[in-house]
C-alpha cells in the first residue's frame, strides 16, 4: 500500500508523543538498511539545519516614543547606519552595512572590524548598543536630536526579516589569476590555489525538498535559536533551473524570506561576520522540518552529499565581469573530502558554512518536536516551482 500522510496527522502524532523524527543525516543511512517504503511508514519528520553566512538579513527595530515626540529621519547604532524611512521610530538594521569608519575600497584587503551583523549579535547577546538619531522637526515630532545606550529589552519591538536566507544550492568559488582576491566567497588563493564553498550538503534544508512540496508561506522553522516562519519566497528564487537526475539544482536556485522575533533568538546561532576585504555580513542557523507526506518526500531527504553537485565558478575572471562559464561541476562528497581536481591540478577545499552547527541545529530542532514543544506548520501557500505553477 502507498503510504499516504498528512500535516495534521504529524501534528496529532507530535502531540502525542508518539511521531518518529529523524535529521537529514541519520536519514540516509536507514533508508539504505530498510528501503524506501518501509522508512516512509515509519518515519513522520526529517530535520534539517543549515549554519553560515547569509547577507540578505537584517532585523526591524521599533525604539519607542522619546519625550518630546520625535521622527527618526536617521539612525546609526554602534556608528552604524540603519535605514529610518519607514515611520516615526522605526529602523531596519541590514547585516551587511559597515560601521562609519571602516576600509570601504574593496580593493584593499581591509579588515571590516564591525557591521549590521555584529549589532545583531550584540543586541541578542544582550549586550549594550549605543543608539543615535537625528530628525528635522515637525510640529507633532518637534525633537531632533537623541542619544541613548541601550539593549534589545529596551525595544519596543524586534524581529528579524530576511529577504533571502537559505539558498538552495551555491557557487563553488575559485581564482585562476595570478593574484589573491578578496571575495564574500572568502580569500581565493591565486592560480587554483584553493576553493571554498557554502552549504551543508546532505543536511541543507532546500535540498531535501528540492521541488518545495512541503516548504511555503507560514512554515515553522528553526530561526537563530528560535522560532520563526517562511514570509515568503526569497528575492532571487529562481526555480527554472539546472537540476541533476534526482531534481536537485545545481546552483542558487530556491531562496526564502524568513521572519522571526529577535528576542527569543541567541548569539549562538547569530554571528556577526568579517570578511576580509569585502566587508561585513551575519552568520545564520536555520533549521526546517520536512514532513513524510509519502514515499517520494522520504527519497527526497535521503539526498546524500554524493548526490549534490555544484559548479567551480571563477570569482577571478567569470564572475566580476557576469560572464557564463565555470571550471567543472563537482559533488558535495568530494568538497568535503578536502581535496578536488580542477583542470588536471589537485586543489584543496574549505567550507565557508559550519557543517558541525548545522547537524546541533538539525539535532535540536529533532529533539524540540520529540518533545512535543515544535509543531509542523502547514503552508498556506506553497512558493514558486516547477511543481507548483499557477
């Protein structure tokens, strides 16, 4: 017989103890021992986890009234500048603006001490923000000046909101001139000289459902230590793709746009980022729940790091001048073997994500449904794929 679930089914089950959840990584290797068939009877949610740099974040933040009323024209926290063109006092604080001050020649491979992600980190952290802003007066909002050092409970309200979070797949970054560069792929070595790469493989949410059938508008997930939802797709979802045999993209792809409350979040899983001479952003944890509707989603999450390919792409030449072209495609498995060959030459690898903090996220957010304290939240709309045209 087919097996046949359904969201409230999982959730019943949740609620009562009694669901069978498994991270994206034990997945593969039950799967192999029982067959597909007989793991998707058994098994309700696989949990997946992904930790590394993501740019396109940013939080909103609501400071409150001041005495006399002001309107925040501009906002600066820690000297660094936040976009106050929304309402009275309202900001939104993006990952990778760079504090006033630092190196902002690209060309020289600076190192961007602070930025938009290491406030973040701060205001979770719990630690002191210095806050200032300045307006031009109105009868109803006469004040123009404010300064004040504060922390995230002195917030009125704080949530993150990032428009592109969680790529499904990424470019492979190499350099093939003869100079280092300096890129948000990380330093390339001149002449092949090494080759990074940003994702969690095997464990990386959008990759253990590569058509989105069950990851959509109002998702619950895993967000910085908490609780958080699919808003929307990310900007730059692209779903009209380059996929291998068994669906998965072959580059970026699928992108979310992700919200969450900043006050349940942790600097364990909200990192404030410098990357040498490109500038500064904020690593993320993100963690999805992938429930086994039938047998076809259970394949899906059993996508090994063998199964997941990517291309080589030449942050040296190709890339700065937005030209095609790549220097050959390779799998996961062997990125994480720490050694490829390109072009007859042996280069070795580095990851730019945390392959050890995705499975702790893919674990805990495991552990949260087991205990009954994490429901699926089924979508209200799926998001953009080839499965799910208009």
């Amino acid at each position: 017989m087919e097996v046949k679930k359904t969201f409230a089914e999982i959730n019943e089950k949740i609620r009562k103890g009694t669901a069978v959840v498994v991270t994206a990584e034990e997945v593969i290797e039950i799967v192999k021992q029982e067959g597909t068939k007989k793991a998707a009877k058994k098994i309700d949610v696989v949990t997946t986890g992904t930790f590394g740099i993501m740019c396109s974040s940013g939080a909103f933040l609501n400071f409150g009234h001041t005495k006399p009323k002001m309107k925040m024209s501009k906002v600066w926290l820690n000297d660094v500048s936040a976009y106050a063109g929304i309402a009275a006092v309202d900001a939104y604080i993006g990952a990778t603006e760079v504090v006033e001050g630092d190196p902002l020649n690209i060309k020289h491979p600076g190192e961007f001490r602070y930025g938009g992600g290491h406030v973040i980190e701060d205001l979770v952290a719990g630690r002191e923000v210095k806050f200032r802003a300045t307006a031009y007066g109105t009868d109803c909002y006469p004040r123009t000046k404010f300064e004040k050092t504060i922390t995230l409970n002195d917030l009125r309200d704080a949530f993150m909101f990032s428009p592109r979070n969680t790529y499904q797949n990424y470019n492979i970054g190499a350099n093939t001139t003869d100079k280092t560069i300096y890129t948000y792929m990380g330093i390339l070595q001149p002449n092949l000289g090494n080759i990074t790469y940003s994702s969690a493989g095997q464990l990386s949410p959008l990759l253990n459902d590569p058509y989105f059938r069950t990851i959509g508008i109002g998702t619950r997930i895993f967000f910085g230590g908490g609780i958080g939802y699919v808003a929307w797709n990310g900007t730059q979802h692209d779903y009209d793709c380059e996929r291998n045999a068994k669906g998965i993209p072959t580059g970026g792809a699928g992108t979310l746009s992700l919200v969450g409350d900043l006050k349940q979040m942790t600097p364990e899983y909200l990192r404030g980022a410098s990357i040498t001479g490109y500038g500064c952003s904020l690593c993320t944890g993100v963690g999805i729940p992938i429930p086994i509707l039938d047998e076809e989603m259970l394949e899906f999450t059993a996508v090994s790091d063998a199964d997941i390919e990517g291309y080589i792409i030449d942050y040296g030449t190709k890339y700065p001048a937005a030209e095609p072209g790549n220097l050959g495609k390779v799998t996961y498995a062997e990125l994480k073997s720490g050694e490829v060959t390109v072009m007859g030459k042996k280069v070795p690898t580095a990851p730019l994500s945390s392959y050890p903090k995705a499975k702790k996220i893919a674990n805990t957010l495991k552990e949260w449904i087991e205990a009954g304290k994490f429901e699926l939240g089924e979508p209200t709309q799926l998001l953009p794929s080839p499965r799910n045209k208009e």
